[in-house]
C-alpha cells in the first residue's frame, strides 16, 4: 500500500536499511517508538523539508523517513544525531535516544537485563554453549549466527548489541555475586572457529580474576551430575526475593515460588559442589588453551 504526500503509510521498500524492526507485541516500545516518530516528523514539517529531502540531507532512502515516522522502525543512534542536525533540533531529537536504548532490544531481553541489574547475586549454569554474560561480542555474533530458521543479518547485530550491553553489570557498584558452571564441551566447542574461540578462552580468564566472579567446570568425565536437565539460573534481589528458571522444568519459564527456587537451588548448590573448584577451574581453561 502506498499514499502520496507525508503520510506515513508506504510500501515495504527499503526494509533492510539501517534500523531495527518493531515487535507489534511489545506494547511500552510499540509506545515510544511512535512518540519519537510523531516528533521527527514535527520537526520535519516545521524546517519545511519533505521525507526526500530530509532522507537525502541525511544519507538515508525516504521509505525510512517514512517508516521512522510511522513508528514501523526503530531509529539508529546514528539516525537521531543526522536528523536533529538537519531539522534544527538543537540536540531535542538527539536527546531521544536514550528512550530508544532500551526498546531496541527485544522485550524478552529487556526484562532479562532488568532482572540482572537489580540482583545481588546470580548463579548458572551453562550446558550447551557460554553463558550469555560470559560472551565475547564474535562468540556471540557466531552463535546467533548458526540459529535456524536463520536471523537476518540485521536482527543478528541487534541480540549480539543486547547481550553485550547485558555485560555491564560486571562493573556496577556495588558489585553483585557471580557464579557460573559451565560444562567442559562448552570450553571445548570452537563455535565462531578457531581464533573467536581462543578469544572466548581468553575472556573467561579475565573475568575470573574479578573478586565478584567464579567460574567453575564441570568435566565431562564426571560419574554424577545434578545438571542432566539442562541449564539453569537463579538471581536473588536485596529484598530478599529471588527468580529462578530451570529448562525443561516449570514450563522453561522464570519462576519465583519458594517450592520450585528450593529445586533449581538444590540443583545449583550440588552442581557447584561437583564441578572443579574455581582455582582448578582456571588451570583447566589455560590448559584448554595451551592445547591449541
């Protein structure tokens, strides 16, 4: 469908320029995306431009300008700095890129990052691949690259931006407790091929010298094993709350009843107690390493 003029209903031409696609689901970033859009065009139409000329002031195609506008994109950083200098904002529209930060990552991985950010301590475990937090930006980029049905190449660079974003609370202050299992095949798996994977080595060691932080192996050759049923997490917050989520169990979903935390941090506890301590844990990831 098409309309002439400014309106903001056009065709899908220029779907795969710079932006990320708006989840119709996600009803607080569906919000603020059009809130942002509406001012843009405000500030279009009080500079006197049309959606061509502020496209091409800008370097972008005017389909999207349109679908910036009509809320059916969200904006790049990038987007909101060329469009304030064009129209005149002042740093007015520039400023609204802090509304954008959050929506542009999908809700799932927003509230993710909520909880993260407001625990004092978190406790997982990882049985198929490195925990997200633990991640190198190509690790992860590799690892959502392999997903089938395959993610667009766009929608790759947008979960690899929120998980590495995910990884500041390695510095917030004061810091949370930090405890990770990770199961041997995960140091041992060169997802991304050979350098990403020595890279990934590398980072798991520096972030094992933080105090906050350990970092445990479960070696494969193990007789028992509290894991078998996939991964598992648990943060606890300063009231004294916590949520859990287990895979496989409770429906895959975050729980936060005392019966189920008790399973996934009785499962934990043990886990914790039969992998390598953390200081024979990093001797066995240099020696992962030396092996290349």
């Amino acid at each position: 469908m098409s309309m002439v003029g400014d309106s903001t209903e056009r065709g899908d031409v220029g779907a795969d320029e710079p932006g990320w696609e708006v989840d119709p689901e996600d009803e607080s970033g569906v919000a603020v995306v059009a809130a942002v859009g509406r001012q843009i065009k405000a500030w279009r139409e009080a500079a006197g431009m049309r959606a061509c000329e502020l496209g091409a002031a800008m370097g972008y195609g005017e389909d999207l300008v349109y679908k910036v506008e009509g809320g059916r994109r969200i904006p790049r950083p990038e987007f909101m700095d060329g469009v304030d200098r064009a129209v005149g904002a002042g740093g007015k529209l520039a400023a609204m890129k802090s509304d954008l930060a959050e929506v542009r990552y999908p809700k799932k991985i927003r509230e993710l990052a909520k909880l993260e950010a407001a625990a004092v301590e978190l406790s997982a475990y990882g049985s198929h691949n490195i925990h997200g937090l633990l991640q190198t930006e190509e690790y992860a980029r590799a690892l959502f690259g392999m997903r089938r049905p395959a993610f667009s190449q766009d929608e790759v660079e947008r979960l690899v931006a929120a998980r590495v974003a995910r990884q500041s609370i390695f510095g917030r202050s004061p810091a949370p407790e930090l405890s990770f299992v990770q199961e041997e095949v995960t140091l041992r798996r060169h997802l991304g091929g050979r350098m990403v994977w020595r890279r990934q080595l590398e980072r798991l060691l520096e972030v094992s010298e933080l105090r906050h932080v350990e970092i445990q192996v479960m070696p494969t050759s193990r007789d028992e094993h509290a894991g078998m049923g996939g991964e598992m997490q648990v943060l606890k917050f300063r009231d004294g709350s916590a949520v859990g989520r287990s895979e496989g169990d409770f429906g895959s979903r975050p729980v936060s009843d005392p019966k189920h935390l008790r399973i996934i941090e009785l499962r934990c506890g043990i886990l914790r107690a039969q992998a390598l301590n953390p200081r024979e844990s990093r001797a066995f990831i240099e020696q992962v390493l030396g092996e290349t």
